[in-house]
C-alpha cells in the first residue's frame, strides 16, 4: 500500500495547483529565450560557446542548451562529465584544477573517446599530468589564469611561471591553451561594469596565450567567461570560445548586477502558506533553506533579496515581499526592511511562487524540474537533475 | 565501457586514501556516543525521546537513533514519514504546520497503519483537519506552540485562541496535545543561556497544557525540543517528551553554543588541495558550496568559523585554518583573520577534512556517508540518504 508514495513523480499532475509544496519550476519558454538570447549574441560576437552544464545538471535542459549534441560544453565535476559522457557529449572541459587522484577518472573518459579537456595552475599539477601521459596519448590541460584575483590561477602578469608550467605540459604533448573565469564580475553593479570585466578577462587570457606563444609554446584555446562577461562583452577578438552557466536560468544576483530583469528568471520554487505571524509581519511557507539553499547572494547588493523575492502564483512578483529568514522547511515571508508595504491577504493553503537569488545553488535542492510556461498553469513535464561528485 | 562511472559507490574503496573527493564523512564511534549521551541524559530525566530524522535522513543512521525501530520519531516533511514508514518506523510527528493540500498524504499514511500526527497553529488549518477526519478516523493533531518568538506557533499567554483552536480539533476527535520548539536557543552562547532556553520551552509547552486542560479539553501529548534544550534541561515536568535531531552528529553551530565539542562532531567533508595562492595567503580545495553548503551559522558566535573548520586527514582540526570562501566546486582556505597563524605547508594533493557549521545542512548536499571510525583509516560502509519532499 505505501508502495508508490515515494515515486511520485510517475504520477505528475496536469497542472501546477496539483503539485505537492515545495518543488521547483523551471519556465521552458524562459528558459529557451536565454539561451537563444546568449546564442544570437555570441554569434554577433563571432566566437564559439561553450555552455557550461553545472547549472542545470540535467540531461533535459542539456539538449536545450547546447550547440551541437556532441558539446562543446563545461562541467564542474567529473560526475557530470561521465554523466554527460553516456549521454553523447564528446568535447568537455572539467573547468576545476585537476586533484591528481582524479586523473584515473579523466584517463578512463579519454580512452572511452571523450575529449575531455583539464586544468592546470601550478608545476605539481603539470608534472602529475605528465606522469599520467607517458603511458598512453597525453591529457589535455589548458593552463588557469586568475584575471580578477577571485579564486584560482597564474596571474597574467607572471609569464615566467605561465610559460614554466606550459613547458612541462608541451613537453608531454598535454598543452592546449589558457582559461580563466572572471568571477569578480559577480560584484558588478552596473552594465558598463560587467563591460569592464569582460574587457579585463579578454585581456588576461589573451595576454597569458602570448606568454606561451611568445615562448615558443603552442595556445590553440583561448578560453573565457562567466554569465555576466558572457552577456557584456562585446570585443572578443583573440578568444575561441566562451563559456557560461547561470544565464540559462538567471536569478536575482544577475538581475542586482544588471544582466537580466526579474522577467527573465526561469526557476522559481512554489510554496503553500501554512501560517501567519500578524504581530510580526510575518508570513510563514513550506519552503525554508531546504528548498531555496542558505545562499544570500544578494545581500551585499542595492536591492537585498534576502532568501528570496515573492510571486504570485502567476510568477509576477508581489512588490517587496521577500523571503526574510528561512530554517530547514520554513521560509518567512515579510515586507522588505524599511518598505512600509501592506502585508498582502495569504490565506493559509495559498501558492506562491519564490525566485532564487542563486539559481545554481537553487536548483542543487532539488531532484528535478517540473517544466511550465509563463502564462499557463499546464505541467509539460518533469526534468530529473543529479547531484554528486 | 562507461556504464560503471556512475555508480562508483558499489566499488567502495577500503581505506579513506582511495575515496574521490569531495565526499562526506561519518565517524560512526561519534554518532553512537552523541546518541548514548542524549539517551542517557532523558533517561535521567525520565522523559520519553522522539528523535528527529530530518538531521541523517539514512535509514542506517535511524536505526541507531530510534528508541525502537517503530519510533517514536520525528520528521520535516511527508517524504521522510513515507520513506521511514516503508521502513518500519510506526510512530511520528510531522513537525511542520499542515499545508491543507497535504491532508491526502497524511490520511493515506494514517489507513496504512502509520501513526502519524501532524501541527496546526490556527482555525483554518484546525477546520481542514476536522473536515479531512470527517469521513473516516480523526488526524491526531498537535497545536503548535511559539516559546521564543522565532517562528511559527501560538504565543503561550493566548489562551483564547489555543483553546479556540482546541475546540475545533477536539469536536473532530484529533485533539492530541502541543508541541513546541525552541528554535531561538541556537542564538545561546553557554550553557546557563541552553538552561535558560529549555525552562522557557517547558514553561511555555506546559502553559499551553493548562490552558486546553483548563477549559475541559485533553492534552495527552507536550511535546518540547531541540538540541541545545534538549541537552541542557534538567527538568521536564510535565513534559512528555522531548525532540533532537543535530545531537546525532553536531557541528560547529553547536561547538559554539556550547552543547558539544569540536571531538563529538561525527560530520566532515574530506577534500583535496588543487591549488596555492601564497600572496592571498590562500589553499585551494575541491570543497566548495556545493559540498559544504551556503551554511554561515557561526557568523554571529563569538569564533565565526566561516565555511567550516579545517583538520587534518586524520579528523583532527588544524588551529586557525578555516574556510573563508566558497565557490560551487572550490574552497579557500586561510587563516583566520586577525590570527597570525603560519599557513601550514599542504601540497596538492593533501588530504583534509573540514567539519560543517550545519550537520543538516551539509549532510544534505550529499547523496550519502561513507562511515568511519576516529583513529582508524578503514571505511565501514556507505550509507545512503534521501532528499525530496
């Protein structure tokens, strides 16, 4: 008897107030007008796409997203990769420097026919790659370069130790190119902002491929991007390929930078009223962290959004109702610190819908996607997602 | 040739060396000793236990945590009753108020023989339990008490609206009592603060006990709970039983409130060094949020941890080194601020371990654990966790 409860989506309702709360929605006609919106730019550019797939984590929204069924596409784990891999894409980058013990995993990809491309940033890791191509044909490794001093990679000032590393890659026949990831431009406020990074991304990776050449050292990939340089740029000149996540979903962290309108984000995730804290102002909903991650992106932004902005379940945002605090399984729902708006009537068993600051970290709460369309209340399918290493 | 990479946990290593990174990790010797002690401490306080399973989410861990293997227990949303009721479990509490849309679940879990009971705060709810109960046996139903102002629940002083509640309940024949839940004591910082917080949650669940039974109506349930209250009261006088769910594992969050050390914590995360930044003062990891989660929760305690702390591969914390940032796949970590701490020497490659500032939190980024015991580098086995709603 209680066999079936805990495959529910076998038995997806037809429509959205059929659907138990909390769960995520993934807007299909959204989604489509994002990617055909970065497609056409690029285009314009005149330099490759590389999607990178960790957004989505799905073999659905994959299909969608990509140029061609075989890739070229990014990935953060090498589970998507051997994912991705079943599943037809040949042409991968795993864009986090490589741990030595993952090469194993990388080799048995390559010689199952998947071009799968690797990160380097350091000697250890270049001499580590080396040792795992004498056996067999080489690894290619693109070499990280740190354009904004966010995170990883040479910086491309240091052309000593970018052309050390390409050295020991070369030598092994592992050296394909640079990348880098502008990843400060998540701090960006403003359009011409996001312009100035992409200017500032080009340079760096086109400055670290001519410490190579420079020396001798062969560059074939010139690889950049993040969603907010992606949309942004518009000189691309000595880049082959771009690569972005985010942009096919959007959320309110690339709305607060500027890249996107609340119109354009694609997931949001319903939630029930189930209690009212009138003395407080408070709402209370069946979507706490668990549903919508602890992150807070937008919280060193102009406009915070707290855990979240609040829609109708239409998907049209209630003005400056947000999400103000969250535990496991409930969210508060309250008027935006300082905007005296009137607590709207939300009776107990209302739907509502929540935008996520962070569409990546968003998403990694759920299973999978029921897949809607703006203006419709019809479910046209269910989209299972992974997670894992 | 690519069928296997995707279910790499039937070909579990032996030893903690041969894991890919990042995965989580459970100290199985901790997660027995966290449950003996909590076990022990109600035992002397001659209190019942209803462990929640919202923390573990494992049928594995459940069936060390439970009192007996049909409960009591309790859980955070329908899927965890519908899972652990498959697996025997007889006795819960969905300790979530009631979204009226899920009354179906509830009542076809209830003609499976399950006994479940769910939370109301208000009438509307009250009214949709006493109609849902109409056509057949009543839904047990706990009225939702707030002891601390930190959530949902009726405040103990309105006497007037709990007996309203009441009524409406009772008339239906699903009166079983109150429930309330010290969410606020997480804000504690020492254990005289813990103590103060769980006289306050009793004081405030047995009140609302007087007042149902002081306008004729029973309460054979109060129910009062969470871990730092749990593990610092020492009189529960007309309680009749009390919930936990973090004690299992602990984390840092607790570490600071002061109900646990650093040594009882049985979470962590092992990780890979990937990278230096030596002029950030930086080490790379392959944790970032996706394996730690978004979880700040020791922001505002006196020793903020950000990210995690970190130890070594034998779990034993490194002083000082924490994990000031995250990206989806990267950690970096670096001394603490204001702590001038020689950044120890980690190659790429090393092995480390990085305790969470949330067990349920983190645990929920991961399919599952790969069980071990301090002092020993043998893995035990995998245990695999659910998510979902």
């Amino acid at each position: 008897m209680l066999q079936d409860f805990t495959d529910r989506h076998s038995d997806l309702p037809d429509c959205i107030d059929g659907l138990q709360t909390p769960c995520l929605l993934l807007d299909e006609g959204r989604l489509d007008a994002n990617v055909a919106r970065m497609r056409a730019h690029l285009d314009a550019c005149n330099v490759a796409f590389r999607p990178h797939l960790k957004t989505a984590k799905s073999l659905d929204v994959t299909q969608r997203v990509l140029p061609h069924p075989s890739g070229p596409a990014t990935v953060s784990t090498l589970k998507e990769a051997e994912i991705f891999a079943k599943a037809g894409v040949k042409d991968m980058i795993y864009a986090v420097g490589i741990a030595p013990a993952k090469l194993p995993r990388v080799l048995a990809l390559r010689r199952a026919g998947i071009d799968l491309a690797i990160l380097a940033d350091c000697r250890v890791q270049a001499e580590a790659i080396a040792a795992a191509s004498a056996d067999g044909p080489p690894l290619p490794t693109l070499i990280e370069i740190d354009c904004d001093g966010h995170r990883s990679g040479l910086v491309p000032e240091d052309a000593a130790e970018i052309v050390a590393v390409g050295r020991i890659l070369d030598a092994a026949g592992a050296l394909r190119g640079v990348l880098t990831h502008a990843g400060g431009s998540y701090g960006d406020r403003t359009p011409d902002a996001c312009a100035a990074s992409a200017a500032r991304e080009r340079a760096g990776a086109v400055a670290a491929a001519e410490h190579l050449r420079g020396a001798g050292l062969p560059c074939p990939v010139v690889s950049v991007g993040s969603t907010p340089t992606a949309a942004s740029g518009a000189d691309f000149a000595g880049i082959t390929e771009v690569r972005a996540g985010v942009f096919m979903f959007f959320d309110l962290v690339q709305a607060g930078i500027g890249v996107c309108t609340t119109d354009d984000i694609a997931l949001s995730v319903l939630t029930s009223v189930i209690g009212h804290r009138r003395d407080k102002g408070w709402i209370i909903v069946d979507a706490g962290w668990m549903a919508m991650s602890r992150d807070l992106g937008t919280a060193d932004q102009p406009v915070n959004q707290f855990y979240g902005l609040v829609c109708g379940p239409d998907g049209v945002p209630i003005p400056d109702l947000v999400m103000v605090a969250a535990n496991q399984e409930h969210g508060i729902l309250a008027c935006r610190p300082g905007r005296p708006t009137a607590l709207p009537d939300l009776p107990v068993g209302a739907r509502l819908r929540i935008l996520p600051n962070h569409a990546c970290a968003t998403a990694a709460q759920h299973d999978g996607y029921v897949v809607v369309r703006a203006g419709s209340d019809r479910i046209h399918g269910y989209w299972p997602r992974f997670g894992g290493w």
